[in-house]
C-alpha cells in the first residue's frame, strides 16, 4: 500500500515544486522570532536548523482538534496512537524513539518521568498562542531527551490595548463537544492571559473484536483546561513573566485480561500542570540575564471494575541561568547552567524514585556577511548515569540572495526513564544511556514565485532502548542509524496557498544479531503531506492529505501495518472581522488503518465550530 499511495504522492509533490516551491521555514513567515533553536531569538531565516512554527492563526485555519493531529503536518513527524481522541500518543521525530523528543511549556520541561513522554494528546490547542518546532539534536543547550529534536508550545499571551475576549464552541460526530473562552490584554508595561477550555466525545471503540483486551464499548474521552499568563516590565528593563497551564482528563481504554474474568470498564483520571516563571534583566547594555524556575507534573489515576487499581504521580523541578552577551553586531556569547530534579509517587514501589541532573553549557553565535555559525557546547552531570558531553556545530552560507546552504553536526544523549529502569516485571536496571550523533545538510530558495527546502540528514544512536519480546524487557539495541531527506515545498498557485512535504527515511537496527537490518518499530519509511487553502470573499475552503507508508509493529519485524492516506476537507465563513463559523470533514475517504497494532483509529467524522475573538 505505501508504494501505492506515497510514490504518486512524491509524483503530485515534484509537480507542485514545478510550479511552486515551500516555505523556507514552513508555515512561519520569515520574520517570525524563534527562540527553541538557540535559546535566544532569531528570525526562522537566521536559523540553522530545520524549524516549523504555527502561529495562532495557522492552527485556528488548519481546523485542528488536538495537539498531535496539527503536529502529524510537519516533515519527519508520525505518531502512533492508542484508539482516537485523548488515548495514548506517542510521537517519532525523523526515526528516533517516542521519548527522544524534548518539550517545552513556555521554557519549562514537561513530561513523565516514568514513561519519558509528554501527553499531548491532553495539551489545549485552543489556549495555544505558538508551537516551535525544531528538528535535530538539541542535547547540547537543553540537556538529555532532545535527539530528536524540541518542540516548544507557548500558551496565548495578551497584545495590544485593552481587553480582547474570544470564544468558541463546537460539535461533532460521536457526541463531540468541544469550547473555550477567555479573554487578553496588553499595554507597553504589562500583559495578561485568562483561559479555559473544554472537550468531551463518546469516542470509538479503541479495540476491535478478537483483539487482546477487547470490551464491546465505545471508549470516551472528557478534557478540561486552564492557562493563565501574565507578565511586567518595569522603568529599568526589569521584565517578570509567569505562567500556569493545568489539564485535567478522563480516559475510557480496553483492558479486559485473556479470561475475561477482570478489566472491565477501565477507565483513567489524569492531570498535567506546568506553572513557571521568569525574569530578565539587562544588568550592562550589551549583557542580558535570564532566570527561570518552573515545575510539572504529570499523574494518573487509573481504575478497574468500578474499583481504584493505580497510582502515577511524577514531578519535574527545574531552574535555569541564562547570560546573553552582545560581542559586537552579529556576534552573541551565551553561557548558562540548569538543574533539573525528577521524582516519581504513587502505588507503585521503584528502587530509585528521584534523581537530579546539573548541566552547564555554551554557545557562540556568528554572522557575517554571507556566513553565519553556531558552535555550542555542554556538559551534564547525572546522579545516575556519569558526565555526558555533547556539542553542536552548524555553518550557514548564502550562495546568493535568495539560496542559502548549511550544514551542522550535534551529539546528544538520553537517560533511561524510571519505567525502563525500574517498573516491577518490566524494568532493566542494567540499562545504559542512549547517545546519538547527527549529520544534517539543508539547501533552501527564497524567489518571488515560492520558497524550498531540502534536508538531508544520518543520525546513529548508541545503546537505543527498545523491548525486547524475547528477554519481555526493555534492552539496549548497541546501534541504530537512521538516514532520511526532507523536501518542504509550497506557494501560491491559481489563488491557492499550497504547501506540501515529503519525508523518506531508512531507520534500521543495525545491533547484529537476529534483528540486524530490520527496521525500528513503528517508523513509517514514508511521510506525506499536501494543504491547499483558498479564500473566496468571505468563505475560505481547504483540504489537507496526509499519507504514511508500511511500518512494522516490533524489532522482529513480524507484525506489519499497512501505509495508509486520509483526505480532510475544511471550510469557513466570516460573518465579519471578529465572528466566524467552521466545518471540516475529516478522514473523508473513511480510511480503516492502524498506527499501533490492535488499536482503531477514527473514520470519516463531521464537525462544526464558531469562533469569536475581539479585535
């Protein structure tokens, strides 16, 4: 089916590039500022590495409902996804591992730190302002976990003057309701953020009969949330910001035992909360300070049989100094450290509950003329896993005025969770940590007519932690090595803004042994993606293909699931500048797929929402 579905797709992606070209940065505008790539802020031009931003308004015209199904558009991104709308999602960033992607609340580090994984599926798209995206080793400015890449999401943050209330509120197929509403506010001195948002859906049945686990139910899915935000700069530059993002859900999931004696109705009640803060300051013109604190957690109380069964609770304490020095123009020295305490709670007994990472690092970024560099350096020091030096080093050059080059090198490194580690009857604590080191090489256009780019990249990883069927444990696979290229193309054509990428990768276990050569469980080889969006007066349409080739479920290779493609169409009407009523038809074709074995995914659904937001 990959073959079938993905080689025209490649075709219809090297046509458009005949006629229209992508954006250097995808989705962003040139001049947007981003900050995850280096920790202070450039325009996504400056950048060296592959970034993708999704402003507000982006994420309000994709018509997306969560988090992971506007990520699944970016090149290199698939997930895989326990049976719909709020289940376990697990997210694969150019071949590496689910957790080897670090991710960020406004600055702060959240995620589990028993399975390693954040739950976006939870997150609140609708109390997002941003979401950054940067794909490549990162290890060396933020530590253990980024070898896949970063991705930060900032909550809505008041602009402008006065008060500007928005809303919203919609419905779907499977009794899906979804709303928001909250209101901001900015001035020259201060700014605010108050929102709620809520989601609630009968869901689908996650299992299919005959699959392990299987009740006959439809499996549901209730959300609800709240982000605050609010900040201030005083007469002498000094400039607070906090914030606070708390979702609470409720989980229905299929987890009958083989009996059929004990599982029925299982159901989980989770929370996540990120509450930070910050201060910068400029104590000399050209040096400029940051220091932030932040804490998240995740927890998860989950039930059997009308009864109480366990218990999750993990908290992640973090605080970080940051120093921006100004050499001369062009030229910036950063140095900082951080420390990052995680503990995990609960019903169940680890033999290790906490441990602290410290980690100091730098980074010296140059532009001159035609040339711009970034070298970056930093040593970690883990309570349980030793000293971990990693270092990035990236090189731009623009061959003319519109064609730019670059390349980079990174290393980076990712400590075993505490499930891997420690889970009773699951847990390997002779487990090593994982190290990587990445090769990446990018050319992209910029012309009157669209904009491209290319990414080539070949990571190899150390010590991957994977299950191993055969010891029923997490082991360490001695190397991986993933080899991909990107293709980001995409203009205006005909009144259509277009925008398509096309990932293929090679992500092979290349340990020896009875698994050498196969592919690393559940990386599609081949990712697709094509949007076009026209406006009409009043009315906007739109519709987005998006295609995944042939994966493999695990290391053995013996259990296959099918590539696959779904159609979404979209449409608006804008009653008047700050009223506007939506509707898409998602998975139109009604596809029947899998991204993990054994668990449904959606099929055609129909939904209608109106929006508010005061200008």
């Amino acid at each position: 089916m990959s073959k079938s579905l993905l080689a025209p797709a490649a075709v219809v992606l090297c046509g458009v590039s005949c006629i229209s070209l992508a954006h250097a940065a995808e989705h962003a505008q040139l001049n947007d500022q981003v900050v995850t790539a280096t920790r202070t802020a450039q325009t996504a031009e400056q950048s060296l590495a592959a970034v993708t931003v999704f402003e507000r308004a982006q994420i309000e015209q994709s018509q997306a409902t969560s988090v992971p199904e506007l990520l699944k558009t970016v090149p290199g991104v698939s997930f895989a996804n326990n049976g719909g709308p709020g289940k376990s999602t697990s997210l694969f960033m150019r071949g590496t591992e689910s957790d080897h992607v670090l991710v960020l609340i406004d600055g702060i580090k959240i995620g589990s730190a028993t399975s390693g994984g954040a739950a976006l599926q939870d997150l609140p798209l609708e109390l997002i302002e941003r979401i950054e995206v940067v794909r490549g080793p990162r290890s060396s400015l933020y530590g253990s976990e980024a070898i896949g890449g970063v991705i930060q999401i900032f909550t809505r943050k008041g602009a402008g003057q006065g008060a500007k209330p928005f809303f919203s509120a919609g419905y779907g197929t499977h009794d899906s309701y979804t709303g928001s509403a909250g209101v901001s506010a900015g001035s020259d001195r201060g700014w605010y953020s108050l929102g709620v948002a809520s989601a609630d859906t009968d869901g689908i049945n996650v299992k299919s009969p005959g699959t392990s686990g299987y009740e006959d139910d439809a499996d549901g899915y209730r959300n609800l949330s709240a982000s605050l935000r609010g900040g201030y700069r005083f007469d002498n530059g000094l400039e607070l910001d906090a914030n606070l993002l708390q979702a609470k859900s409720h989980n229905d999931y299929d987890q009958v035992n083989r009996a059929r004696t004990r599982g029925f109705n299982a159901n989980a009640d989770g929370e996540s909360k990120v509450l930070g803060g910050r201060a910068r300051f400029s104590p000399l013109e050209p040096w400029q300070v940051t220091l932030q604190a932040g804490r998240s957690e995740d927890k998860s109380d989950a039930y059997l049989d009308g009864t109480f069964n366990s218990r999750f609770d993990t908290r992640r304490d973090s605080v970080s100094w940051q120093n921006d020095l100004s050499l001369a123009s062009g030229h910036t020295l950063t140095l900082g450290a951080d420390h990052q305490r995680d503990e995990v709670n609960g019903s169940t007994a680890y033999a290790e509950d906490s441990r602290d990472n410290n980690g100091m690092f730098a980074q010296y970024l140059g532009d001159v003329g035609r040339h711009a560099w970034q070298v970056a350096l930093r040593r970690d020091d883990n309570q349980q896993f030793g000293k971990h030096d990693t270092g990035n080093i990236g090189y731009g050059y623009a061959l003319t005025d519109w064609l730019r080059a670059t390349l980079s090198y990174g290393t980076a490194f990712k400590a075993p969770t505490f499930n891997e580690l420690y889970f009773p009857g699951y847990g390997n604590p002779n487990l090593d940590a994982e190290t990587s080191a990445s090769l990446e090489a990018g050319l992209a256009g910029q012309h009157a007519w669209g904009h491209w780019a290319v990414n080539a990249f070949r990571t190899r990883i150390d010590d991957l932690i994977a299950y191993d069927s055969s010891i029923e444990a997490p082991a360490n696979i001695d190397e991986a090595r993933i080899r991909g290229v990107e293709l980001v193309l995409g203009s205006q054509l005909l009144g259509m803004d277009w925008n398509a990428n096309y990932t293929l990768m090679e992500p092979e276990n290349r340990a020896g042994g009875g698994n050498d050569g196969n592919e690393l469980a559940r990386r599609a080889k081949q990712l697709f993606n094509l949007d076009l969006d026209r406006r009409l007066g009043a009315f906007s349409v739109g519709a987005s293909l998006h295609a995944e080739g042939q994966r493999y479920d695990d290391l053995a290779n013996t259990k296959e699931l099918s590539g696959y493609a779904t159609l979404d169409l979209r449409g608006e009407y804008r009653i008047n500048p700050e009223w506007r009523l939506q509707t898409r038809v998602a998975n139109l074709l009604d596809a029947d797929y899998e991204t993990a074995e054994g668990y449904n995914q959606p099929g055609q659904a129909v939904y209608f929402s109106v929006r508010y937001q005061a200008l």
